[in-house]
C-alpha cells in the first residue's frame, strides 16, 4: 500500500515483582526498624519496618522491582518478615507469654514480684495461696498490633514456685511441724 505508513503500539508491560526474606528480632519487630538492603549490582533501598509485625507479615516495596517496559510500571518487592525466637517471651499473635519464678513464702503469703515485660518491668501482686502454674494476664503489655500500633495485646505471666535445693535442720524441723499441723 503506497502512501500508508505503519505504527507500531508497544503494549505497556509492568515489570516483574521479587520476593525477599527478612529477619528481625522480637525488639524490633516491638519497636519497628530500618534496614538497608544490598544487591549484588551496588543498588541500595532503605527499609522501614512498621511496629508490630509478624512471622508471614508482608511488606510491599512499590515500584523497586525490576523495570517495566514500553512505558509499564516497575515491579514491586515484596518482603516476607520472620521473628527470630526469644528466650523470655513466646508471641500468640499480639499476645506475649512469659514464665516468672518466686519463691514459696511469696506464693503462700502472697506478696508482689517484679515481671519484665518487653519495654518496662512491671509489679505483678500475688494473692495469698496462689498456686503454682497459675497464670496472670496483664492487658496491653504485649505487641503492637500492626494496623494499629497505639493498641497492644496482652502479656500473660505464668508463675512458678522455687523451692530451696537444701534445707537446714532447723527448716526441715519446721516444715515437720508444719506438716503435723496441716
């Protein structure tokens, strides 16, 4: 056809999105954190991870995947965040779960006993004749919940009783006493 030129339209392609794993520490995850991500090629990203976050939260990156073409869009990342483990608190969701020990007068007579909590240590009053295992539930000492930080969940403290490894005579002649009485 003489006389007609032809165009080409390049379909707008959006560009493709990746994946990455992040770990952060239960302080962090509490807090929030920054992280600056590295990639082989030199290219660095700044990285804000919002208080609250969980193991499986997902945070999206909009715009740093690779680059689309024919006028498309860059992909996205998409980080996928792990909690590492605590040796003082296992998380449920929002909630925090702790074990506190005390001794045997304090878990007869009852008394109060000092509980860390994630960011402060807390007094926790033990009534007389508290068993041992019993657990206490201390509203909105846990985390943050992630679509609303201000809010946090719970932190449930069970409590043990420590008794003595030895006792002296005297003590065991004590709780001899104690026993026939009881």
């Amino acid at each position: 056809m003489k006389g007609q030129q032809s165009y080409y339209h390049v379909q707008p392609r959006h560009g493709g999105d990746f994946e990455h794993s992040l770990q952060v520490t239960l302080h962090e995850a509490y807090h929030g954190t920054k992280r600056l991500l590295e990639w082989d090629y030199g290219r660095k990203i700044d990285v804000k991870i919002p208080p609250g976050v969980n193991t499986g939260s997902r945070i999206r990156l909009k715009g740093q995947g690779s680059a689309g073409s024919g006028e498309g869009q860059s992909g996205n990342i998409y980080l996928t965040i792990k909690v590492l483990p605590n040796k003082r608190f296992l998380r449920d969701n929002d909630d925090l779960k702790t074990t506190v020990s005390t001794d045997l007068f304090t878990m007869l007579l009852g008394g109060k006993i000092s509980v860390p909590s994630i960011d402060r240590t807390v007094n926790l009053a033990i009534p007389p004749g508290t068993q041992n295992g019993r657990v206490f539930r201390l509203p909105g000492l846990g985390m943050p919940k992630i679509k609303h930080p201000e809010q946090r969940g719970d932190l449930y403290v069970t409590v043990e009783t420590i008794l003595p490894d030895k006792l002296t005579t005297k003590e065991k002649v004590l709780v001899e006493q104690w026993k026939s009485i009881r």
